[in-house]
C-alpha cells in the first residue's frame, strides 16, 4: 500500500504542469502558440529567458521531490519505479488530457536524486550545448544518449544503469520530430539575448 502511495505520488508531482501554468499566469496558452508543447523549451521561445529559467528548475524539483519521497516511504527499487512514473507524469499528464512535455528536465530531476555524479555532469553539458547551439533539442538528445555510458562508466549499479537508459531512451523516442528536422536543418532556435517575440505574434510549428 504505501509503494502504491509513493507511486501516485510521483506521477501527481510529475503531472504538475509547471510550462502551462506559468503560461496562464501571462495570459498563454502554450498549447496554441509556439511548438504547441508545454515543456521549458516552448516556454523559453514563447516567455522569455526568466519564465524558461524558472519553468526548467520547476520540472527539475518534480524528479527530485518524487525521488525524495519515495525514499522516504520506501526501500529500494521503489525509488526508481517512482522515478519512473515522475518522467511518465510530466510526459503525459492527467491534467492536460495526457498532453505533456518532453521529460528531459524532470528526467534530469530524478538523475539527481538517485545518481547524482550523473546529473551533475549531464545538467552543466546541457546548459553549455544549448548555450553554443541555442537548440535546445540538441543538448537534450545530446546529454540523453551520453547519460546511460555515463552511469556505467561512474559505476553505478546495473538496476540504476537501467533505469537511465529506459528515461534516455523515452527521451530519444520524444524528440523523433526534433531529429529530422535537425538532419533538416530546421530546427528552431532559442534567443538567450533578445527578447522573445510576443506570444500573441507566435504562430504553432516544430518542438
């Protein structure tokens, strides 16, 4: 019973939708402007660098509040299940219809809660990626396929490694669009200086 608690627990913290309500809170809807996604990324187009940085440590705090708690109210490997359903609920959360985002920073989240060396070194790498891209697509497909050799070759435990390669590979199977486009040369780019252009001017396209 109380597994099953810590479970629900980490799929409503993870199904808070942290990008949707920073967009309400400024008249948006995220889900009509921009990418259409819910995520930081559309956030950091859409809103703006401050809203982008806030909505990010947001999803962020979910993964390692789920981790958190679950430790609290259980013993290993229900942790990582709860790290799991976290991901799942930002993926695909009940209060948007099971419309979420992408799960990369909530995913980052759990990385930090349960190997930490590995979100330690992924989180800085996606923030450099993104910095010198500005495609955010990329420091996340980047820091995804780096983090299951990342986890293996630090030394964590095979139920650990295979947990960071079920969130990479999610992650991966998300960003499909973002990979053709990227071969495509299409791929949108965040402005880290400028500001965004206004919501009401933003028109839907790619993610």
């Amino acid at each position: 019973m109380i597994e099953a608690l810590a479970l629900a627990v980490a799929y409503l913290l993870g199904s808070i939708p942290s990008g949707h309500i920073a967009g309400r809170t400024r008249g948006v809807d995220l889900r009509s402007v921009g990418s259409g996604n819910v995520g930081a990324a559309n956030v950091f187009r859409t809103l703006g660098r401050t809203a982008g940085i806030v909505v990010l440590v947001a999803d962020i705090g979910k993964g390692v509040a789920a981790v958190v708690v679950a430790r609290a109210l259980t013993d290993d490997p229900w942790p990582l299940f709860a790290g799991v359903v976290a991901v799942a609920g930002h993926i695909f959360p009940v209060w948007l219809r099971f419309r979420g985002g992408k799960g990369v920073a909530t995913a980052a989240g759990v990385l930090l809660g349960l190997v930490p060396l590995v979100g330690t070194i992924l989180l800085p790498a996606w923030f450099v990626v993104v910095a010198v891209t500005r495609i955010t697509s990329v420091g996340s497909i980047a820091c995804a396929a780096a983090a299951t050799p990342v986890a293996w070759a630090l030394g964590y435990d095979w139920p650990l490694v295979l947990l960071t390669g079920l969130m990479a590979l999610a992650i991966l199977v998300k960003h499909r669009s973002n990979l053709v486009r990227l071969s495509r040369g299409q791929e949108n780019r965040i402005h880290l200086r400028r500001p965004p252009p206004s919501p009401e001017d933003a028109s839907v396209g790619p993610a």
